[in-house]
C-alpha cells in the first residue's frame, strides 16, 4: 500500500510540475521577440503599427489645427506617434504639452502628454476611448553562450533596447470614459455613476440587467449609447 501511494504521488509530483511548465511556458497567441533581436526584424513587426498602412492625418495642437497632412501611423509598441518626413524616414512626433488631439484618416486619437495617445472608438457627449499597448507578460531565460540560466528579478525594459532575453507581448486594450471636457477616466462602475449623477438608480438598474463587462468594447458601447441618452447632445470642449 504504502508503495502504491508513493507511485501515487510521485505520478501527482511529474504532471503538477508538467502542468506548471506549460502554465508558464509561451502560449500560442503571444508574440515573442527573441534575445538579441531587434522588434524590426520579428516576424510579427507589422502588428506593432495599429494600421497596416501609415494614412494621411493632420495634428490638433491647443492653438489650432496644422493645414499640413501628414503620413501617420500610433506605434502601439513604443506607444508614439510615428510620421514619415519628407526624405522618407520613419520618425517619431516630439511630444509636447501643446499637442491636443492626431486624426489618423477617419479615426481620432486624443493626447495626454504624461501617459500617451487613446484612440477614440465610439463618439458620444460622454465618449469611449482605448489606449492600445503591447503589455510584456513573460520573459524567458537569460541567454549566456549556450546555456540559459535564470533571469535577474530586477530585471526592467526599455523599450528598443536588445536583451538577453526572450521577450512575449499581449495586445492589449484599456477603455477610458471621456468626458466633455476631453477628460479621460478609466472604464468603470465608480466612472460611469461620477459622470452620470444624476441617474444613478436607472444605470445600476441597468447594470442588474446586463452582465457588463468593462474590459468589452461590446458591452462599454451598448452601456454609453444607454447612459448617453440621458443628456443633451452639447458641444465638445475646443469643437
């Protein structure tokens, strides 16, 4: 008896560390940059741009629009504005305090000079933005000749800089609400009961009602079309 539960466990010990190992290895769906690569040179480098192509867009600063079009594109890795100048090089836009808002074709991205750009994915006197990331959700062993030994715990990226390590990303978004004054708050009861006070009682009604889910477009969208109907269709700040 006391062999069969020795068998028992040792069986128990090979698939928990079996399990724990593809738990944490690199799921299918995560983009890996590997150690020594440059994000340029990865098979996955067109997903770093959020459109296939840079499109024509003009830029908002807080004393006006430029007349000018330029060929934009939001770095969703370096989460930066890029822009192709006039000799063709792919640069990045200085970010600055003035900069207010970037249209990129049809689409708006407003700018926050400390945390970035968020781009805005349903147009509403209280609107719905998403700030695109690329979230790092793992990174493998260091790389030292041909063995790999355990990663530094201190371990802190910079974007750009080629590592050591194997690298994996999550796509990630985050939904901001945004109010009139062109003021982001992130996606959330609190959020939606502040700026919508003064009907409270209906909205928790309506959250009884539908399992809201605040990390979906889906649900974010059909909750904003709801509370939106409540108040007058005012003008934007700056519009």
């Amino acid at each position: 008896m006391h062999l069969t539960l020795l068998k028992i466990f040792t069986l128990c010990s090979v698939l928990t560390g079996s399990c724990l190992q593809r738990a944490y290895s690199q799921p299918e769906e995560f983009l890996m940059l590997p150690a020594f690569a440059d994000v340029s040179t990865v098979a996955w480098k067109g997903q770093i741009y959020r459109f296939p192509a840079f499109q024509k867009g003009k830029i908002t600063y807080t004393t006006g629009s430029l007349e000018h079009e330029f060929d934009l594109n939001y770095n969703q890795y370096f989460e930066k504005m890029d822009f192709i100048s006039s000799s063709g090089d792919t640069l990045n836009i200085t970010n600055t305090r003035e900069i207010k808002a970037v249209n990129i074709g049809d689409r708006w991205f407003l700018h926050d000079y400390k945390t970035g750009y968020y781009e805005v994915v349903l147009t509403l006197p209280i609107a719905l933005a998403v700030r695109n990331q690329f979230v790092l959700q793992h990174l493998g062993s260091k790389q030292v000749g041909y063995y790999s030994v355990q990663r530094d715990a201190t371990f802190t990226e910079v974007r750009g800089v080629v590592t050591d390590y194997d690298r994996y990303y999550d796509i990630r978004g985050t939904y901001f609400l945004v109010d009139r004054k062109n003021e982001l708050h992130k996606a959330t009861k609190g959020s939606i009961m502040k700026l919508f006070p003064g009907y409270r009682e209906k909205i928790s009604q309506y959250l009884l009602e539908h399992d809201v889910n605040f990390e979906s477009l889906e649900d974010l969208t059909n909750l904003l079309k709801y509370c939106n109907q409540f108040i007058l269709p005012e003008k934007r700040k700056g519009e």
